[in-house]
C-alpha cells in the first residue's frame, strides 16, 4: 500500500505490546506512519522496533486507568512536539486470569490479555519525557479469582471479575477520550476507534454465557455511541467507532480455540490489516457505528 510523503498519519495506539497492538504497531511502521505506543510495561518487542526505526516509533510507558492527570500531561508534551494524532485506536481488553496478583493481572492485560494501542510520529523518546520513569501502578484494582474464565452461568458472576472486565474493556476507553478531550483541539480531524466484539451486541447474542465479557462490551458500545454524539458538536471534523476484529490468534483467545475452525481463527498480522483498513474508510458522517473487520456495520 503506497502512502505519499504528505499523507503520513500519526497514529497513537494503546495496548500496543499486546498480541493485536503489536500487530497494529508493525503494520503502521510498515505502511509509513508514525507512531506512538502506549504500553503499561516495558516491552523488549517495542524497544526493537524502536531501535529498527527510531525516527518513527516513540514508546509511552503509563496507565491510563490509575494515574489519568500524569498521562495526559505526558501525551500534552507529546503532541507539542510532534503534532495530533491522526488515529487513535484502543486494542487493549480482557476476556480471562490466570493469576491473582495485581502485578501479574497488569502484566497479563499488557502481553496478551490486553489488544494494544500507539501513536504515530515519534522519535526515540524526547528528552524532556522521561522515557525510562514509570508512572506507577496503584494497587485498587479488584483481586480475581486464579485461572478464572468467562462465565456460563448466572451462579459464577462474582463483583471484582465483573468490575475487572469494566475497567479494562470499558473504562479504558473512557480515560483516553477524556485525555485525547482535554488536548485535542476542536477542529481537529481524527478518527477514535475501540476493538470491540460480536458478543457485545445484544441483537447477536443468541448463546448466552460470557456475562461479564459481554457486559462489558455492550457498554462500551453504549460509550461509543453516546461519545459520537456529543463528539459530533465538540469535534465535527472527527468520526468514533466500535470494531470487531474477529476472532483473532493471541493469548486472548488460546483457552477457547479448539472450538474454532481454522478458517476463522485470524493472524493478528491479518487482524491489524483489516483494522487499519475499516478506519481508513472511516468519515465523520460515519461516527458512531459498530463495525465488522469487513467494513460492514453491525447491530448493536
């Protein structure tokens, strides 16, 4: 895909160390862009991309859902020096655990639990951002049960797998807007979409199970939704969406692949084509739809 030398979009990508945000990553650089990667933890994948090319991937250690104030005041440096991003995509998400400390429930969001997300356009880090100093995690996310997997029965929805779900498939979302709502300017033209999935949408949703999953996604539909219209006046030159990426191979969907034929069970290389290709298509008279990874709209 060719880009010329004007069309170079600056794209910021959060998750972007997990298996869909990395994806999404390698494929921004490989298609010309610039990038910037938001990731909770160091990421050796990140620095060799970065050190392969240094003039076009920044990488932005944070968390978004603890500590919002010192976020956004890095992203403001961020942008002053190397502009507004063009796309911003959140492929962060949680779907099962594996552990129950807080540590390990942050790493597993991070590397594969998590879908990723970066911002294009940015050297090695500036040196007035501190590329090496961590904002810190708090320790108040909810402990989850060991090994816990998405549930089938009413009788196995527990508060902190639910609010655990909330946080990272929702209220995610919900802190990069406010951040990208606070420093962004009004005429801005840019395009805001969240990985989202087919079990979000009530109208689908013909088996049943995977209350706190689904849960979780059929609100952040409901966020998107109700953002692209408020987003429609504040910033009318931008478009939101929700997008399905398909059932995609990383870690997120191990537990759960022997169900799949192999026909649909996708690369995240094929995975983060198909993305990019739905937000490039992306008009601000389009905001506020649920895509599928073929660009066709889904009910909500």
């Amino acid at each position: 895909m060719s880009r010329r030398a004007d069309a170079v979009k600056k794209v910021m990508i959060v998750g972007s160390s997990g298996g869909i945000g990395m994806a999404l990553v390698r494929y921004c650089l490989e298609i010309g862009c610039q990038v910037a990667a938001l990731t909770r933890s160091p990421s050796p994948a990140l620095a060799a991309l970065q050190q392969a090319v240094p003039n076009r991937l920044a990488i932005v250690e944070c968390d978004l859902l603890d500590h919002q104030p010192q976020v956004e005041a890095r992203l403001s440096l961020l942008f002053a020096r190397y502009g507004y991003p063009d796309w911003i995509i959140n492929a962060a998400g949680f779907l099962h655990a594996g552990t129950t400390s807080h540590s390990d429930l942050h790493k597993g969001l991070k590397d594969g639990l998590n879908k990723g997300a970066s911002v294009a356009h940015i050297k090695s880090e500036p040196p007035n951002l501190p590329n090496q100093s961590k904002i810190p995690t708090a320790s108040t996310q909810p402990l989850i049960a060991q090994c816990q997997m998405p549930e089938k029965r009413l009788s196995e929805i527990t508060p902190a797998f639910l609010e655990h779900n909330l946080r990272a498939n929702l209220y995610l979302s919900i802190a990069l807007a406010q951040c990208c709502e606070n420093l962004l300017p009004r005429s801005t033209p840019f395009r805001f979409a969240s990985l989202s999935a087919m079990v979000g949408s009530i109208a689908d949703n013909h088996s049943g199970g995977w209350y706190s999953y689904r849960i979780s996604k059929a609100a952040l539909n409901m966020f998107l939704k109700t953002l692209s219209l408020e987003w429609q006046r504040q910033f009318p030159n931008a478009c939101v969406a929700a997008i399905h990426p398909g059932t995609t191979d990383t870690q997120l969907s191990v537990p759960f692949q022997s169900r799949i034929t192999a026909s649909k069970l996708y690369s995240s290389d094929i995975s983060a084509r198909r993305i990019v290709s739905v937000i490039e298509s992306m008009t601000p008279e389009q905001s506020g739809r649920f895509y599928h990874w073929d660009g066709s709209v889904l009910s909500w």
